[in-house]
C-alpha cells in the first residue's frame, strides 16, 4: 500500500473494556440490599449461569482493550522520537502507575460480588454515591466519546487507504481508491460503522463476547506476523507517506535494515524533532503522553464479573496476566523496531509495520479490526453505566427510560441511549480535542479506583478483607498520584476541567440526589480517625486554660424548647453539645428497645434546627435516674459532658414552636419534604393539666446530683419567648456600623439571694461571667453588648474601689464589658428589717443561728420580689437574655421546695433568663 494510515486519528485516544454484565444484573439487584432500586418486571428476568474463565473472560477482553492500535502505530513513535532507553523507562513508569491501580481493582473485586457498572459500582459502593455519581457519568461520557473516536480514526484509515481524494491528482496505485471521500461521506461510513456495533450490541454481551474472540485471533495473528517478519523480511527501502516531508526535506524513502547492531546504536538515544501528523514539536512529556494513551483499558475483565464463573478468582489472575504480556509484548516490539530500522523511518512512518511485513495488508486488518474492538467496547460499556446509573436512581426520572430491558435481561434502552449520543458526537467530525478530555476522564476514573481502595483501607473497616492481598496503601497513594500527574502531563486545562465537573456533578448529586443505603466510606473513615484521637485526649491533661463548654441539655420533649435548643448552639463554643432525654418505662415491662425507633427523628430535628449536637436517649424508672444515667455514661474520654442545662420547673404553658414547619421524615430525600411530619416525630405538647414527670423535689435533687458529680448547672427559664432570628437579625443586617445597637446581655455576678455576700470573685461568679464572654464570643452574639451589673451601697466611698477592682479584674480575664453600678441599699434593707424583727443576728461569718440551717432560710418573699423589681428596673433596653446567679441547693432536702421557690420569685417575668451555678475554675490569667 503506498499510502499509509496516520497517527493522527489514534494517537490522542484512549479505550476501555466493555461495561459487559449478564442478564443477572437484575437478580443481583436485589441481594445487593439496594430496595430503593427499581426492579425489571419478572418476566424479564430469565436464570442464566455464569460460564466466562479467566481466558474468555478476563484476558481477552482486557489485551484488546490495552492494544487496540497502538501496537501497530504507536510503537515507532515512541521509539523514534524518545530512543530505546528512554522508551523502556516511558513503559516502567507507565506500567507501575497502571499496576497500582490494577492492584486497587484486584482488591475491591475480591472483597464481594460485582454488579453491573463495573468501575462506577465500585467506587460508588465504597465512596458513597455522590463519588460514585459523579464518577460513574464521566465514565460514561468517556465511553461515549471513545466509542466516536475510534470510529471517527477507524473511517479516516479506511479513507486514506481507499478513499478517492478531492483534488484531482493522479494518484499511485489508485486502482483500489473508490470510496467517495468529504465531510459527508465520511459521516456516512461512521454510521454504518456505529450501526453494526450497535446491532452487535443490542442483541447482547454473548454476541459481543463471541466477536471479541474471534478479533483477538485476528490480532494474534497479526501480532504473530510482525514479529516474525522482523526475522523474516530482508533489508528494502520504504517509500514514506507524502505527509511526512516536513520544511521541505528531500527524503521521500527511508530504510529498513533488518536486525543490525549499528542499527541499533543509532536509536538508543532520544531525537525530538516534528511530527508530521501535527506539526508541533515533541518532548518527552508530550511522548510519554501519547504512549500512556495505550496502556489504559485495564477495567475490562473487571466490567465482566457479571459472566464469570468466579471474579475474585479470575480477576486478579487475568488481569495481572493481561498486563504482563503487554508489557513484555510492547518492550519486545521496541527493541525489535530500534533493531531493525532507521530513525528516519520511525519518526516519518508510523505504520512501518505493514511495510515491512510479510504480507502488508494484514497489518491493515489488525488495524481495523482493533478499531472495531474498541468501539464496540466502548459502547457496550457506556451502555452498561448507563444502565447501572438508571438502576441506582441517583438522578430521579432523569434516566427512568434506560432502565428498560430485554426479556433475555439486555438493557436495550441504554443501548439505544448510548447509540443516539455517540451519533451526536460522530458529527463533531475530527474530535482530537474531546480525545484529551477522554483520556483524562479514565484516568480521573483510576484514580477514583485507587482512592476507594485507598479509603477501604484507611477506614480498617472489619468486613474490607479482600482476598487478594498484594497491596497496602503505598500502592494506592502511588497509583493515585500517578494518574494525577498524568491528567496534567496531558492537559493542565483538561485536568482542571475534569476535576470542576466531577465536583460539580458531585454537589448536584449530594443536594438533590436520594439517600442510599450502601454505607459511606466517609463514616468509617471519620470513625477511625475520632477513635484515635479520643485515645490521646487525655483528661490528665485538662488545663483550665482550654476549658470549654461541654453541655448536656435535657429535653423532655423538643416541640417546646426550640429557642433553648439554638441558644445552647451558639453558647457551646466548639464543645460538646448532646441532647438528653429520658423516656419514663422499664425495660423488662417492654418486648424491645423503644429508643432505637426514636433516633432518626431526634437526629432529623438536629438537621432542621441546624444545630451541631449529639443525641442521647436512656430509658429509666424516674426522670432523676435518667438524668443520673446521662450523667454518668455520656461522651468519651475526655470528651464529657461538664455543664448540665435544665429547663426551669415552673407552670406556664408549654408552647409548640415546631407547628407549621416542614421537616423531612428520617429517610427521605430532600424532594420529599412534607409538612407536619413532626407530628410523627414527637408527642404533642403537654396540657397545662396533665401531671408532670417528676416532682418539686425530684427536680432540685436533680442539682444536686450535677453538683455532687462536678458538673455546673445551669437553669434555663422563658426560652419560649426567645426567637433567634429576631434577636439577631436586625443586628446582622445592620451590620455594625449602621448605628443599630445589637442585642444586650445583662450579668449578674452577685449571690442575689444572699444579701450580706459582696464577694464577685468566686468560682461561681466567675463560671457565670467566662458563659456570657462565651456567648459573646460566637459570630452570632458578636454584635451584643455584655452589661455587667455591681451592686453597691449608695454613698459608700468604697464604690470607685470596687469598681476599679472589677474593671481590672475584667481587663486581666480579657472581658470586654460595661460595667454599671447599681445602688441597692432599699432592696438589703428590707431583708435587714424583717431580720431585725425576728430578733436575728448574723456571726462574723455570715451564718445565722442554728435554727436557721443557711441563709437562704431566713430570706423573705417580699425581699425576693424586691430583688426581682430591682432586676427588672435595670434591664434598660430590655435585654436578650439574663445570667443570674444559681445559690447552691441546700443541704437539707426537706429545704427543696422552698429553695426552687425562692428561685422561682427571684427570676419571674425577667423573660429568657440563665441561671448559673459553676462548681470548677473555668478562667485563668496565665497564658
């Protein structure tokens, strides 16, 4: 033939096995626990065995994927342009990069059975199916735009080989040139091409699987010929493609040699010069590029599980195996190439080899045929992602149509999908530049591969237990880099590209694509990594210059306590925030567990409210023992629990502040919202009438208990009232210098209920003041004000000294507040008259006589209520919230109930209100 086939249709390339399943895909369907999964009708599911080996089913398919043809053009390119040493070193370093990721296939492949979509079920099985998703769609465009590739590159060979050309010039041995050639002509021959893949394809992967054995015999054949010729053919000189006489050389021929050792020192060494396919300059990167193009297609015996007798066993052998005879078949063709012809002849003829066969026109057949193989199996692949994509729902009614199938179990629909696309593409025309983007489409699929099996093995999940062993890591991370590389080796623009639209796709596919139930890879790996590093917290290293607020807050029921639950939010500081609540029973009175069922709902509730809190339930016999319970058992290591949050025990109403609002059911997909699910979530809201859980006392021994266990309590009173977004909104919008002044936090550091205390500088007042500073701290609170309140006698002159020593004490524990003084002499004064009435006197240490076990006894309420007057009197502009001061319990519990009535008069009608009792150091001056 005088006119040779040129690189230029193949060189950017790329080819993937066929995404071939067996009709079981359906049946396997099911034992994969997907339930949310459409199924086929059960007519079109017929029983079928699995009869494919390791040679039918893994080897074949896999060496016609990774030939294709660039045994019959690629080999001189390479070794013309890099030289014999450095084309050696392009394939050690190619093969380790694919060997990595083959050894990542192996591994996943073994660990359980495949189902249909071969690459995209594995990585969507163990990186969830946002990774998946993404993944799985550019797999499938990748196999679209191949198939169209090798079409395309298929029709222009033929061209070139029997095409009349447009310019009438005579051309050499044009007797055999008929085809009419042009734009539309050409289209023509694609589409009767693709037609017949198509039909081979449709009637399904038996048929395929008995064509792709009958052109690796073509293939062998021709493999079989080059080399023999190389030992067979006599030295001749090649007349060299027009093409190929670049900035006007004379050389029109070139010479083969036959095996000569000169030959061979003349192309040990690289020689970079033009390629007459292109016109650009060649370097090693841009070689070693186009090689690499060759060495991909590695997926194709694992795309066959579906028609294996045994995948974990044939996988890996036929793989492996099919790697290796590449490899050695690719080096032996290039010291034979290198042995045997000039440089010249390498660099000007890519397709060398048919002239120097023994019989040229079989290298030709070897050509189409690989062509051939290659689309057929990127369509069959595409068609089959298709399929598995459409079957895992991850687009909604988007790809309903592609679940369809034969009533042999064929899914004809993908099919037809995948036909119609590529035929779009096919009228591209030349497509070297979607070849770019194929080629980094595989590769970024690769490196999806090794980082699943990457994170299988970080996670040290029990069940990932492969039975192929020969990898660790090392080989993943290896693999994973190298494709990267590779992807910006080719194309730093494509590579960019191909990364924003997978995570795009990811995004779309994480915010509006259903939850599935195949388990996140995510969750084992954040498990793994919490579970360490709990281990090294250790509580012996507590310092109090890194305390923060690590909460319990107890619920009874979360309907009414909305505005607590987002206020303990934004109090939390990065700590620990966990829900608690106590579900009254005993569980030997019960067949089962009734929190287990109650879970979701709770944890549904944390995404509505977006707050970042944990959940813990417990079932016991009183409402104390529960909290008992919770106390003791919550959090991990040092990870506890060191604030304990009630809500106060009074009488007013309780207030549904979740009615009206729409909160997805546990389980559903965010299209899925309806509204009024909380009903189902939790009980309705307690009738001022129906009794309460717990009693007065039970109540107040519930801090005691905290106490007892050094845990700070703290009581939260009229939270109902508290709406976040419009104590905050205003001043968000605002901003902070639109001369709108954000929301107030009134402190009050004093024992209010002990009138003869002047101490601000006890751990309680102190906890109280580092809760408000916390508060203020969050980006929410930062525009709120801190109003710190020093109650003083009016006239002493000692006030400017107090009020020197609190501002110098704020100023060393970096609190940032106003300090008001307020005179209370009117308030103590009532308390000092009704004790002068009964004849008390207080010692010099504050304490009163015997009868009169603490000072809280001898408290009446009409001091109480002046208190809360005076309180109330202060609080202008009303405040946000209020932290009070919470008097430890008494000792004697016959004193409960009028200590939590003492508490009560002190704190009514303040509005949302903390009271705060703190029993460890939370604030230091060190650094």
């Amino acid at each position: 033939m005088s006119e040779k086939t040129p690189l230029l249709n193949y060189r950017l390339t790329t080819s993937t096995g066929p995404e071939v399943n067996d009709v079981a895909a359906n049946r396997k369907a099911k034992w994969a626990g997907e339930h949310h999964v459409p199924r086929s009708p059960p007519t079109a599911i017929i029983k079928t065995t699995r009869k494919l080996g390791v040679l039918l089913g893994v080897v074949i398919p896999t060496l016609l994927s990774m030939f294709s043809v660039v045994v019959f053009l690629r080999i001189g390119f390479v070794v013309g342009q890099a030289g014999l040493y450095q084309s050696i070193a392009m394939f050690l370093v190619a093969y380790i990069i694919i060997t990595m990721t083959v050894l990542s296939v192996c591994a996943i492949s073994t660990n359980g059975a495949l189902d249909a979509g071969g690459a995209y079920y594995m990585i969507s099985r163990a990186l969830g199916p946002e990774f998946g998703g993404s993944i799985g769609i550019m797999f499938f465009f990748a196999n679209v735009c191949g198939s169209a590739l090798y079409v395309l590159g298929l029709v222009e060979a033929i061209i070139s080989a029997f095409g009349v050309p447009e310019e009438s010039v005579a051309v050499v041995g044009g007797s055999y040139r008929v085809l009419p050639s042009g734009y539309w002509w050409s289209l023509l021959y694609g589409t009767i091409l693709l037609f017949i893949c198509f039909i081979v394809c449709l009637v399904g992967a038996h048929i395929y699987a008995k064509a792709a054995f009958i052109i690796f015999l073509i293939v062998a054949t021709v493999l079989a010929s080059i080399f023999s010729s190389f030992y067979i053919v006599g030295p001749r000189v090649i007349t060299l493609p027009e093409t190929s006489a670049i900035n006007g050389s004379t050389h029109a021929t070139a010479n083969y040699t036959g095996l000569r050792l000169h030959t061979l020192d003349g192309n040990l060494w690289s020689s970079y010069t033009v390629d007459y396919t292109t016109g650009t300059m060649m370097s090693f990167a841009t070689v070693f590029a186009v090689m690499f193009n060759g060495c991909t297609g590695i997926m194709a015996g694992s795309n066959m599980s579906g028609d294996l007798k045994n995948p974990s066993y044939s996988i890996p052998r036929g793989t492996l195996a099919a790697v290796l005879t590449t490899f050695i078949t690719y080096n032996l063709l290039a010291l034979l190439a290198a042995s045997s012809c000039e440089r010249r002849l390498l660099q000007r003829d890519y397709s060398f080899m048919g002239a120097i066969n023994i019989w040229p026109p079989l290298v030709t057949v070897g050509i189409y045929s690989s062509a051939m193989s290659a689309a057929m199996s990127n369509l069959i692949g595409a068609s089959r992602i298709l399929y598995a994509l459409s079957k895992d729902d991850l687009f909604g009614g988007v790809l309903a149509l592609a679940r369809k199938t034969s009533p042999s179990g064929n899914p004809w629909a993908s099919v037809l999908v995948s036909w119609l696309l590529v035929q779009m593409v096919l009228f591209a025309g030349k497509l070297n530049t979607i070849a770019g983007i194929v080629t980094i489409f595989f590769l970024l699929v690769y490196a999806a591969v090794n980082l699943a099996c990457l994170a299988l093995e970080w996670a040290s999940a029990p069940n990932f237990r492969p039975s192929f062993r020969c990898f660790t890591w090392h080989t993943c991370m290896l693999g994973i880099l190298g494709c990267l590389v590779m992807m910006f080796l080719i194309s730093a623009i494509y590579a960019f590209a191909s990364i924003a639209f997978m995570l795009l796709l990811l995004m779309v596919i994480h915010y509006l694509g259903p939850i599935s139930n195949w388990g996140y890879i995510s969750q084992a790996l954040i498990f793994h990594q919490v579970r360490k590093y709990l281990l090294m917290l250790d509580v012996r290293k507590d310092h109090v210059k890194f305390w923060r607020p690590q909460v319990l807050l107890m619920v009874a029921n979360p309907r009414s306590c909305v505005g607590l639950l987002t206020f303990i939010n934004d109090l939390k500081k990065s700590g620990l925030y966990v829900l608690g609540h106590v579900k009254l029973g005993l569980l030997d009175e019960l067949p089962s567990d009734p929190l287990q069922s109650r879970y979701n709902s709770w944890l549904t509730l944390v995404d509505h409210l977006k707050i970042k809190a944990f959940v813990n339930l417990t079932l016991a016999d009183s409402v104390r023992r529960g909290v008992q319970n919770l106390l003791f058992i919550t959090g991990f290591g040092g990870m506890r629990p060191n604030t304990l949050v009630l809500g106060f025990y009074d009488n007013c109403p309780p207030q549904d502040q979740l009615h009206g609002e729409m909160i997805p059911s546990p389980g559903s997909s965010f299209d899925s919202v309806c509204p009024n699910k909380q009903s189902a979530l939790f009980p309705n809201i307690r009738d001022v009438d129906e009794p309460k859980d717990l009693e007065e006392e039970e109540y107040v021994s519930m801090i005691a208990d905290a106490v007892k266990m050094g845990k700070n309590v703290t009581l939260a009173r009229y939270f109902s009232q508290f709406n976040r977004e419009e104590v905050l909104g205003l001043s968000r919008k605002a901003g902070p210098h639109q001369g709108i002044a954000g929301p107030f936090v009134d402190v009050w550091p004093l024992n209010l209920l002990r009138p003869d205390s002047r101490s601000y500088v006890d751990i309680c007042s102190l906890f109280l003041l580092q809760l408000a500073c916390v508060l203020h701290e969050s980006r929410a609170w930062s525009q709120a004000s801190l109003r710190l309140f020093l109650c003083v006698e009016e006239g002493i002159s000692l006030q400017d000294e107090e009020e020197a020593k609190l501002q110098k004490m704020l100023k060393e524990l970096r609190i940032s507040a106003q300090v008001q003084m307020v005179a209370w002499d009117k308030v103590v004064a009532l308390h000092w008259l009704s004790q002068k009435r009964e004849g008390k006197v207080a010692d010099e240490n504050g304490d009163w006589t015997e009868t009169y076990p603490n000072n809280a006894a001898q408290l009446t309420d009409e001091y109480i209520h002046a208190v809360n007057n005076f309180i109330l009197l202060q609080g202008a502009p009303q405040p946000a919230v209020r932290f009070l001061y919470l008097p430890h319990p008494p000792a004697d519990t016959s004193r409960y109930q009028a200590y939590l009535h003492q508490v009560d008069l002190l704190s009514r009608n303040l509005g949302p209100t903390m009271l705060v009792h703190g029993v460890t150091p939370v604030v230091t001056t060190e650094i």
